[in-house]
C-alpha cells in the first residue's frame, strides 16, 4: 500500500503536535495501512508478554494483578485529559489569557517560537514542560481542573505518601536532558522574581541512576561552559543573568547509601561492643544528606528531578501481583528492590530535611519493575504525559528498530535471531570470568548460530560502514553486542576482536587476530593496533563507580595503557597520570563516537550487564544481544541505545528522514521490513561566535542596544490627530476573515447561497463607532481610570477618515468584518499607530527598558549554526559571521561592508534583539534583521535598524510601524542609548542603489532624530 507505514514511517514534523498516525494492531505492532487523521490517544500495550507456562496464582496475586491492570487504564484517562486541556489551552491566541506569571508567558513564547540556531526544542519536550507548567500555574487555580489535581495528589498518596511525584514519559531519544533544562529554566526565573512563592524554587537535586549518566548532566549546572540553557539557547540571552543563581547539585542515587565512619573486622567490633547494645558505625542520615546534598540543605523546599526515574519507587507491601520463579528472575527482582528503596529513601530523607517542593520524574519506561509488588510493567499512576516510542517515530526524532520478522530455518515459530537466547543460552558459560579460566573462542563449543548471527549483523554493518566512509562522515558507525556475563563477554570480545595467552614461559603470546575485520584490535603479524576498534566494559561496574574486578583488569590492562598514552599523545599529562582505571574506560566508553575524544574510532562495544541508561551515542547503527531479555521493558531499554538520530537536518517536505537501527538477538515486539536508507552526512556547523580581539584595534565594532519591555506614552489631553500613510492599509478577504458565500444543495431540490447578511448590512458609521470604541478603552485610557469621554467624537471622526478614505477595503467579503473582535483590534491598532505618528516631535513616547537587563550587546553573542553563513570582514564586524536565512543577507552583509560609511554592523541572529509589538489585542515580539552603526556626519553614529522584506502582509506592516512610530522616537527620547533609526528594503537586486540613497539622505538632513 503506497501510504503504509513501511513506506512512509515518518507522518509529522518534529517541531509541531502530531497529526496524523499510523494504525496499530491490538498487540501494538504497525499495520501496514493508510495513516489516520488525529493525534494517537496514549494507550499503554502491556510491555510484558504472556509466559506460554503460567503457574497458578493464588487469589491474592489474581487481586492484585487486576487492582494494577484497572488503576492504568484510570492513569491513562487522566493523561489523555490532561494532553486535552493542555492542547486548548496551548491554542490561546493571547498570552495574557494562559493564566500564567509573567516569566512563564515570556518562556513559553520564546520556546515556541524562537528562531533556534542550534537543534530547537521538539514539539514532544515543550510539550512536557508546558504540562508540568499547566499543572502549577492553571490547573490549581480553576475549579473545573480540581479533580486532575486531586487525582494527581492521590495516586502519590498511595503510592509515595512522603512525597509528591509528577511522572513526564518521553521516549527514548527524545532528549529529556532538554526537558530538565527547561523545567530548571522555568523555576529558577520564576524563583528569582518571586522570591516568597511557594510554586517556585532555585534549588535543584537532580538524580541519575548511574555515573555516566551524573557526568553526562553537568551540563544542566549553569556554569559548565557548554551548559544548555546558553549554547542550546533554552533561555533568553537577557535573562541568562539569572540563571547562576540556581543551585543544581547532580548525584547518582548510590550517594544515598550511609557510609562506615570506621572500618571494623568482625573480631574488632565484638571486642568494642562486649555486652553492650550493638555498636553504630554507619553515618548519620544528617551527614549522608550533608555529603551528598552539599548547598542544598540551606534551602527550603528543593525541586527534585529524577532521571530514569522506573527505578525509583516504594515497594508496595501486602503481597506481590507477580512472584518470580526462576533463580535469575528472583536475584533481578532484589537489585531492584535494594536500589529503589536506596533511592526513595534519600528522596524521603531530604524531603524531612529542608521539604521538597515536587519530585519530576522523567523516562522512557515509567513503569515499576519486577519485585516492585506491583504488576512488572504498570505504569506510575502519577504520569501526566507521555510520548510514546511509536510517536517519537512517527514524528522521526528517533531511528526505526529493524528486527528480524522471518528466516529460513523450518523449526519454530519467530526466526531464532529474534530470540536468539532460547537457542544457544544453555551451551554458554555459566560462571564469571575468573571462575570459567580461560575459554577458547575457537573451541566447538562456541555456539554455530551466535557465528552466524555475528557474520550476519557485521555484513550488513560492513555495506553500512562503507557508506559513511563514501558519505565523508569522520566517525564510524558502532556496533553493540550485550552480554550476560564476564565469562560470556570475554568468550564473545575475543572472538570478534582478537586475543592472546601465557606461552610457556609465562608471556603473553599471540592467538587470534579477531573474525571480523574491521572490529579486530590486532593487525596481521599480531601486533596490537595503536588505536582500538573494540571495546570491552562492565557497564554495571562502571556505574556504580567500583573498582575494577582483577581478572577484567588483567583482560584489559593493555587496552588501558594504550588510552593513558593517547591521552599524553594529546598534552594531556595530568589527565593521564590522575585517572583510575575506571575513569578512564568510562571516559571511552562515553565519548564512543565524538570527534576528537578518547572514543571517537570506536567501532565495536561488548558489553557485560545490560547498558540500559544514560549511553547516548548517536552512531549506534547494529545491536546484538546475547543474554536472556525477560521483559518488552528491558528490550526496550537496550534497543533504546541505538534509537539516538544522528543528522537533525529536515528534508525539504520539513520532515526529518529515516534512520535504522539493525538489532538480532533482542526479542523486542516491533515489526519492519527490509529497506535500504540512504546515508546523509552531518551538515557542517559553523562556530558563530563575538571575537573580542577585533575589539583590541577597533572597539567601536561592539553594539550596545537598549532592550525595550514596553512604552509610555503621554495620553492628549484635547487634540488628537492622525495621519495616514500606505502601512495603514487594512485589505479584508477571505483569508483574514473566512468565505462569505456558501452554496448548500441537496439530493434534490433547488440550493441555496448562504451568506453573511447581518454583517452586510453594517453601516459606516456603525463600524467607526465601534473601533473607536476599542482604541478609547485600549488605547486612550490610563490603568484603572475612567475613559477620557471627551476624545470619542474626534476618535469617532478619525475612525470614519480611515474607512471613508479608503485605507480600509474589502475583498469577496463584507466590509463590516471588520467588527470581528481580532480584525477591529488590528483596525484599532494601526490608527493608534497614526495618531502616534502624527504627533512626531513632541517626544510623547518613551520607551520602558528591562529592569533586570536593560541593554544587549554583541560580545554575548555564541552559537552553532549549519546554514550558509558569510564570513564577515574584521574591521566591518565584531561578530564572526552572517548567517544567511537568504541570498538577501548575503548580498545586504557585501554592501554593507563595501561602505565607507559603516562603521560596524551584525546580523540579528543569536543577538536577543526584540521589539515587542501588538497584533491588534495579541502582544508578540519582532525580530529585525541587522543593526548597523553609520557614520552620518552627527556627532556620534547613527544606529540604524534594517529590514529586508519581499512580501508585506499586515503583520510586516504592524512590525514597521512600531519601530517607526513607537520604538525608535521612544529610545530616542530616553537620551541615554544614541540616536536610533529604521529603514525596510524590498528590492534585493537595488539593495546597493537602495542604501546609498539611504545614506546620504541621512548625510544631508537631520530628519526627525534628535541629534
């Protein structure tokens, strides 16, 4: 079918809600189909499939399993009403009507609307925050939303009766580190202006489930230098000022475990005990929280937020709605209980501290795990939102998982690749690596369909790593093999990548070069390379920050001193000598991919455990499991390693292309068909960044602007004027105001036209009383005052010039439209602007200035961009580029430089330079293009605002008369921020004509800027 899912997986752009689907099946799965109209509602699959062999439960699990089962489909209801409320809520054409402070209205504008020019924020993380912010500012304070409050505060009760728990579930790739950012933003700024607020706080303990993923979020610390809330542009550049003064403390939850204040043997502490009560060496829960909290303890009410957060629950007591069985199943269900209960205990410690405001809860899989006492899979009943895998690929923000469907094997119902671990599990070892020896990769043991599915998913990685290598891409792809054990990873790491053993006398010898070429550590002659291609880790070590196990260290020390000499390769002496073992595997594994760090060349990773979180390599293409996957839950954990994309550059339909992900062994219930991706190269990105050298020879190239919140105006006291030019134009037609004719038919019968007769029937004078009407009640009156009745008659009078004159006119529909309340808003506006304008000279307007910011300036400018960009010319610019949205900017950045009489100029982009305007009764904000300084034979430059515009729709109009007529005389009138003017271009092809004749007409008169 042309429109099925496998021929056109990915229906949505990124950057807005979803509008169509694809339909699924009722276990889930794709059906290749035409897609539905209409956002998917969230509905949860169970992620853990019927065992074929049930053992009888007993009529307390049987309760429980149910109990669990009807209080997700309730979770469920609530998220689906809540995404309504927060989806109409989001529809609000004017700001003031969202019911939100006034540093959430401004947030909220700027992340949806905001020229990005690093990776914008996805619809499905604005989405999040939006529903968090709902959920505090709106929701508590209207009567009709009570019960999802009460809902919210219940599911809590039960389940975490110490604390309060908002769950936001994203999908893997999705980017939630993005998300935390923006809910510390949203705090923080609140916090700082309402110090006393109890919704608000600057207090943060963000807690991960690992160290990779700890280190990974220090970039949410607003001073790190490549922190997000700066270079990934998540908040204003005018109120990043704001932003250190958030206290973020990131930790793993093991922090929370009480340390010995003394090491005893067992002897020792029975002598110091005697017959005494047993004697208390662990530390106090004060100094654990003192150690692990740090600066946080000095603030009230702290911000929790917790990532991965499945693993962070109270165990529910009372029986278990799904008793484990076998040996493996039960050890898996205690390391989640010991880690859970570790991590909600420190929560609830620190919460009888100082309190904790709101725990948020951010996963992919938000759903307790086994051994929780709750059906394995349910979901926390206090999620609010939910983005699915299935959304995120529709919408393209994550790879598609390809597994295998079908196989020529004749025995079995599913191809043994898929459930790779039935096959082979009982042939591979059973032991730890130290208990096993050595075993021999070469050996008959070493099962045939392992090979197999190893030479299988390394051919197909080979076709792939040839693209890449033909496509230009520096890194290469990466290929996952995880593993149940150290006994089994080694087995598998030296078969794939080489290995030796103690000759006789005692010294390592050569053995194996390695099976699959491009991923051996070893050359030809048995040598090992400079340079690894494969990995071997012990991720769960690694997290966990422990030492080393001795025989793993043995297996690696060589690969070890290869990295430490790397590093000194590099000048990095210190680095080399400091790093433990562990550091230093750690930092490989987590740079496995990125230019210019120890893993960069990485090809292949084995890894022991599960390599569940936090590893976000974005060049994972091939995933091999080779270990026992009990849940739909840990295979989607696993799978989510290769999910993350790795070009974010839209296709010319706005729409991200496709990426795979090639995955055997992993039992994941996702369906695909073969299809070949081609392979895009990374757009190149440009450092556009504020050269402060420039400034050293030159220091008049930085602009300085005022950064304007509003304006003031004198109110006339008698006299009101108005004059009108072409950009008080207002053309009504049907595309501002909808079709005024339908045609109605039956059957049978005769039609009918309907139209609007009443307002047809709208006379002139009806319609100047009524926008006169607004502009006395908007414009005319002060705050809390009566309106100034005397001025209605010259209003009136006004009014009736602009429709008489005919600067109003309608077009295929009636001229009465104009009392739509939006369009006699715009109406009224665009007179007002008139009426400024005719009072030009009498500095009847100033400018308000931000409090906390009051001006901008081009050192802060910094980001990535991978647009055309123009090179700028040293003397001309203290930024380093121009980023060309358009030929325009480039031909306008050439003749700008090729003047004698520019003294500087920039590009508007990465600037924060915003003029707030009024779309009839919507308030928005006005991005120009350039800011130039002029020398126009004044005393000081001129400031000179340009614009470059093809099409002028109403919106351009209301832009350029407010710089004309409320911006530009209102800064000026301030006296403190030079002189300031506005120009607008249309011809690209007379631009250079154009900006002479601009020039020297400034040169020769003084025009309306006071000198």
């Amino acid at each position: 079918m042309a429109d099925g899912f496998f021929d056109n997986p990915i229906l949505n752009s990124p950057y807005e809600e979803p509008r169509r689907h694809h339909a699924l099946s009722e276990e889930g799965q794709p059906l290749n189909l035409p897609p539905k109209d209409g956002r998917r509602r969230s509905e949860l699959i169970s992620p853990v499939p019927p065992a074929k062999k049930q053992k009888k439960r007993d009529a307390q699990s049987d309760w429980l399993q149910q109990e669990d089962e009807e209080g997700q489909a309730y979770t469920l209801q609530n998220i689906n009403e809540i995404r309504t409320h927060v989806s109409n809520w989001r529809r609000l054409p004017n700001p003031a009507d969202w019911g939100v402070t006034p540093v959430t209205q401004r947030l909220l504008q700027y992340w949806r609307h905001h020229n990005f020019e690093t990776v914008r924020p996805f619809f499905c993380q604005v989405e999040a925050v939006e529903t968090a912010i709902w959920l505090t500012e709106v929701a508590p304070r209207q009567k009709q939303h009570a019960h999802l409050v009460a809902n919210l505060r219940q599911a809590n009760q039960d389940a975490n009766p110490e604390l309060l728990r908002t769950a936001l579930k994203l999908a893997t790739g999705a980017g939630k580190t993005t998300v935390m950012a923006m809910l510390i933003a949203w705090q923080t700024l609140n916090a700082v202006r309402a110090a006393n607020s109890d919704r608000f706080s600057r207090a943060f303990l963000i807690v991960a489930p690992g160290i990779t993923i700890r280190d990974r979020l220090q970039i949410l610390q607003p001073s790190h230098p490549d922190n997000y809330y700066a270079r990934r542009e998540l908040v204003p550049q005018d109120l990043l000022p704001d932003m250190p003064k958030a206290k973020v403390v990131i930790a793993n939850y093991h922090v929370f475990k009480r340390r010995e204040t003394m090491e005893l043997s067992k002897v020792g502490r029975a002598f110091l005990q005697g017959r005494d009560e047993p004697i208390q060496t662990l530390e106090t829960e004060g100094a654990m929280l003192k150690r692990a909290c740090g600066e946080l303890l000095a603030f009230k009410n702290v911000v929790v937020i917790n990532d991965e957060a499945h693993h962070c629950y109270r165990e529910r007591t009372g029986g278990d709605a799904e008793a484990p069985v076998a040996a493996e199943e039960r050890e898996e269900a205690k390391r989640n209980a010991e880690a859970a209960r570790l991590w909600i205990s420190g929560l609830e410690a620190l919460k009888r501290k100082v309190g904790v405001r709101m725990v948020y809860d951010l996963s992919a899989t938000p759903f307790f795990l086994r051994g929780s006492g709750y059906r394995e899979g349910t979901l926390f009943p206090w999620t609010v939102s939910d983005f699915s895998l299935m959304d995120a690929i529709e919408c393209g923000i994550v790879k598609l998982p390809r597994i295998p469907v079908a196989d020529n094997a004749v025995t079995g119902d599913a191809p043994i690749y898929r459930e790779l671990w039935e096959h082979i599990g009982k042939r591979m070892p059973k032991k730890g690596a130290g208990k096993s020896g050595d075993l021999d990769p070469l050996s008959a043991s070493f099962p045939p369909e392992l090979q197999t599915a190893l030479y299988a998913l390394y051919s197909h990685y080979q076709k792939t790593y040839d693209e890449w290598q033909r496509a230009g891409i520096d890194t290469p792809p990466v290929f996952i093999v995880v593993c149940n054990n150290t006994a089994t990873s080694k087995l598998v790491y030296e078969w794939i990548a080489g290995f030796e053993r103690p000759g006789e006398d005692g010294e390592p010898e050569f053995r194996h070069a390695g099976h699959l070429e491009l991923f051996r550590n070893y050359d030809q002659h048995g040598n090992r390379l400079t340079r690894f291609n494969t990995l071997l880790v012990d991720s769960e070590a690694l997290e966990a920050g422990e030492a080393l196990d001795a025989s793993y260290r043995d297996l690696m020390g060589s690969e070890i001193e290869q990295f430490k000499r790397e590093l000194r390769d590099r000048g990095l002496h210190k680095e080399a000598e400091n790093l433990s073992d562990t550091d230093v595997l750690r930092e490989v594994m987590n740079t496995v991919g990125r230019k210019g760090r120890l893993g960069e060349q990485i090809r292949c990773v084995v890894s022991v455990s599960m390599l569940t979180e936090g590893w976000d390599a974005n060049t994972v293409t091939h995933i091999m499991g080779v270990r026992a996957f009990g849940t739909q839950l840990l295979c989607e954990q696993v799978v989510g390693r290769g999910l993350r994309r790795q070009s974010y550059e839209l296709n010319k339909e706005g729409l991200f292309d496709v990426e795979y992900a090639d995955i055997l062994g992993i039992p994941f219930n996702f369906t695909a068909e073969p299809v070949v991706a081609p392979v895009k190269k990374p757009a190149k990105s440009t450092r556009v960044q504020a050269l402060k050298e420039r400034l050293v020879d030159k220091p008049e190239l930085e602009i300085v602007f005022p950064r304007v919140e509003g304006y003031r105006y004198d109110l006339p006291d008698e006299t009101i004027a108005a004059h009108f030019t072409d950009d008080s134009r207002f053309e009504l037609n049907p595309g501002n105001v909808g079709p005024s004719k339908v045609q109605n038919e039956g059957v049978v019968g005769e039609g009918v036209t309907l139209t609007p007769e009443i307002v047809e029937a709208a006379r002139p004078s009806e319609l100047s009383f009524k926008i006169a009407k607004r502009l006395l009640y908007t414009r005319y009156r002060d705050e809390g005052q009566d309106p100034p009745m005397h001025l209605f008659g010259q209003l009136q009078r006004i009014a009736r010039r602009w429709i008489t004159e005919g600067y109003l006119t309608a077009k295929g529909v009636p001229l009465g439209s104009i009392m739509y309340p939006a369009l006699e808003a715009q109406a009224a506006e665009l007179i007002f602007m008139a009426c400024q304008r005719a009072n030009d000279g009498e500095a009847r307007v100033k400018a308000i200035l931000d409090s906390y910011n009051p001006r901008g300036s081009t050192r802060f400018v910094a980001f990535n961009t991978t647009k055309s960009v123009w090179t700028t010319r040293p003397d001309k610019s203290h930024v380093s580029h121009v980023v060309m949205d358009s030929e325009w900017e480039g031909e306008l950045a050439r003749v700008l430089e090729d003047h004698p009489k520019v003294v500087a100029y920039v590009k508007n982009q990465g600037l924060q330079f915003e003029v707030p305007y009024r779309d009839g009764a919507v308030a928005r904000r006005y991005v120009p293009d350039f800011i130039v300084r002029l020398d126009d034979d004044h005393d000081e430059p001129l400031n000179l605002i340009l614009e470059t515009k093809g099409y002028r729709g109403l919106d351009a109009q209301l832009k350029a008369e407010t710089m004309k007529t409320l911006w530009v005389p209102g800064v000026n009138a301030l006296g403190a921020h030079g002189r300031w003017a506005f120009a607008e271009f249309t011809e690209p092809y007379g631009m250079e004509d154009a900006f002479a004749a601009l020039v020297e007409a400034m040169a020769t008169t003084r025009r309306e800027v006071p000198a």
